[in-house]
C-alpha cells in the first residue's frame, strides 16, 4: 500500500467539513511546495481564506502575571 492510499482512506473516512480542510491543507502544502521548486520561499495570500476563525476582544490586552508565572502563583508583594 502506498502514502498515496493510505492518504486516501483516512479522507474518505472523514466527515465531508474535514475532508475539506484536508484538501485546503494539501492545496498549501502543494503551492508552498511549487514556490520552493521555483527558488524562493515567497508568502502565498490567502491560503486559508474562508477558514471558521476569530481574533479575541481582548487579543491586544496585558497578559496576567498567572499566564507568565504558572497557575496559582502570584507576584511578590
């Protein structure tokens, strides 16, 4: 059995929505690959367009000092 079938039966096993990230994900992989192939590491737009994702409220805002020292701990008075 080849990668090429093994590839092939993990996808047809998926549910349809993970089937198509699987082929979003190969589409990149394929078009990173060509932009090696061609000489350079260039960025590719968009690849993941239409992807379910979100930026937090709060993406901007301070870390608490929990986040850097570890849950329970606390900074020194």
């Amino acid at each position: 059995m080849t990668i090429a079938d093994d590839i092939l039966k993990i996808a047809t096993a998926l549910p349809t929505d993970r089937q198509q990230e699987l082929l979003d994900f190969a589409e990149f992989l394929r078009a990173r690959e060509r932009s090696v192939q061609e000489g350079g590491r260039t960025r590719l737009a968009g690849p993941f367009a239409g992807m379910p994702y979100f930026m937090a409220d709060d993406f901007d805002e301070p870390l608490p000092d929990s986040f850097w020292l570890g849950e329970g701990q606390r900074t020194a008075p």
